[in-house]
C-alpha cells in the first residue's frame, strides 16, 4: 500500500474549528551566550532569542494539572504530544523566513512552545472610550464587524509621539504576557509598549521599547503584525520578528512596577513616521502555559510530534501574597 499523505497545515486549521486542543502558539529559545576559556556562560549572546507567534499546533493533554511542587513555587502541571506541521512549513511562516533567520534550523530539547491559558483582560477597541492622543495629533474610532478593530488617525506629517489606552484599577495581576495585532496604512514604526501598573510615573513603568533607531519594526500594511511579548520581571531583552528578521528590545521596568498591587492604569503606544492611520486588533493580557521539548516523538516529512512538560510559574495565590516582584513566568 502507498504511503497516505497528511496535510498538517490544513488538518491544523480545521481542528481549530471544532475543538480547543488545535491553537496557535508561540514558539520561544531563549537566547545562546557565549563561554569564556573555561567554559562558562558570559554575558555576550552568540544566538538571539527567537520569539515567533502564531504558529499552529495540536496538542493532545496526557496529563493535567497533576501538581508536583517544585522550589520556589513552580509547578509541573502536565505532560502532552504537541503536533507541529513539518520543519519546511515551520521554516516558511511568514515570521520566521528561513532565507532571513539563518538562526532557526529546526525545534530542539528544551525550546519552548508558549500556550494560551485564560485572558486576564482584553483592551477594548469597539469604540474610542478610553483612547487619548497623549503627545500626538491624534483621534480614535472603533470599526469592524462588531467594533473588532481600533483605528488611530494622525495628523500632520511626521508622526511621532506616543499615545494611550486608560482604564485605572483593572486587574491584570496574573498575566504575564500582552499581546496585540497591528497594521498601518503607510509608513509607521512601532517604537515601543508601555505599560503603567498603580501608578503614572517612569517607576511604575513596565514595556518594551527600541534600543536604537535599527529596532524600530516598520509596521506592515497588507498584512497584520502579531506581537506577543512577556509582560513579567525577570528579563532584560525582547523581540519582535517581521519576516524572519529580527527587531530587539529593551526591557523598561520601573523602580516601583513591582510593588505594586498590579492594576492597569494605562497602556502607551510609541510610534513614529507618516501621516497615516493605524488599526489595533485582539490586545490582551494573558496567562501562558509553557510547554519545554523534552522528546521528539516522531519526525517526517509531514509533521512533527513532540513529547512536552508543562511547566507554569508561580501560583496566583503567592503573586497575590507577594506582589508583582514574583511574576516571573516570562521569557
């Protein structure tokens, strides 16, 4: 008998409609740091970091949510079988881009496949309630099928400045990651993500912002741009990937951020450019679950089957304990 093909891609997609164990994930390796003569890590990264969204998986649970304590608060929470499409379509996924990213060759031990475990709060953007122009000549107005896209037009050219999104007081204690999509309608940077915990000054400051003119991710205009990013302490560098290439990050935390009872007070948006409009979509805070490679199951030409440990950080009861400080489930 000849060998039946699999379409994983398109098996992948329609899962997606009828249960909940086909979703898309992102895929994280953190960065690779060079060795001194005697074979210690030093603070020089040999490999960046990759952080790529969106890639499609199913992910049949083998165990859940069997708690083993570990030290520190950390949890081993579950085993499963992650199915990936094949490496060539890995490689092909827009943000990816094997020609680009000469870093990625295939999903290794340890690597990181990022789920999505509950949202904590969606910024709304069917409507300009709680959208302000900040430093910028800007206006704001909700549009899409059911108000799903938030649309920011700007005034006289250049653009440049920040704007932001003001809700005081809302949870988001147990995220640890923010996500959103973006796309202009012409030339437009995305500089940095800012966000404002319990407070309105730099101190209480967390985000992400271009730590120079380089890393600033020209926003794409056919076609939406999904940033996935920790939002957690612990970490130094982010990323954001367009077509395989890489755009690097700084991590700005505040000498107060995490003190603080961990509440929204307001999210900042810094871009510059053009005169241009900007559409927001599916901005979120979210809980992550972090499945860590442990065994590759099996391996073709048509998919990929990964045997995962699902590792998540530190339980909610001791966030709210101890405040933002140990929030750091992050990558």
């Amino acid at each position: 008998m000849g060998k039946i093909g699999i379409n994983m891609s398109g098996l992948l997609k329609k899962l997606s409609f009828r249960t909940g164990q086909s979703r898309k994930i992102t895929y994280y390796r953190p960065p690779i740091y060079g060795k001194d003569n005697y074979g210690v890590e030093n603070n020089t990264i040999n490999s960046n970091e990759i952080n790529v969204p969106n890639v499609a998986a199913y992910i049949r649970n083998i165990t859940d949510k069997n708690y083993v304590l570990e030290r520190g608060g950390h949890n081993i929470t579950g085993k499963a079988r992650i199915y990936l499409p094949n490496l060539t379509t890995i490689k092909n996924y827009p943000n990816l881009n094997q020609d680009n990213n000469e870093q990625f060759n295939d999903i290794t031990g340890f690597d990181t496949l990022i789920d999505y475990d509950r949202t904590v709060y969606t910024v709304p953007v069917s409507s300009n309630t709680g959208w302000a122009a900040g430093t910028m000549d800007a206006s704001f107005s909700g549009e899409g099928y059911g108000g799903t896209t938030l649309t920011a037009t700007f005034g006289a050219s250049p653009v440049s400045g920040t704007f932001t999104y003001t809700n005081a007081g809302i949870n988001i204690l147990e995220s640890d990651r923010l996500t959103f999509q973006v796309k202009a309608s012409g030339t437009l940077y995305l500089k940095g993500v800012n966000v404002y915990a319990s407070g309105t000054t730099s101190a209480w400051k967390y985000g992400i912002n271009a730590s120079s003119t380089s890393s600033n991710v020209l926003i794409p205009t056919a076609e939406w741009l999904t940033v996935d990013v920790p939002y957690t302490s612990g970490t130094s560098l982010s990323s954001v990937y367009l077509s395989g290439t890489r755009y690097g990050f700084d991590i700005t935390q505040g000498a107060s951020w995490k003190n603080g009872t961990f509440v929204l007070n307001n999210l900042e948006f810094d871009v510059s450019g053009a005169s241009t409009n900007l559409y927001f979509k599916d901005i979120k805070f979210y809980k992550s679950s972090r499945w860590s490679v442990h065994k590759v199951n099996d391996y073709n030409d048509e998919y990929m089957v990964f045997d995962c440990v699902r590792t998540i950080g530190k339980r909610d009861k001791i966030r709210r304990a101890y405040g933002a400080e140990y929030n750091t489930t992050g990558s």
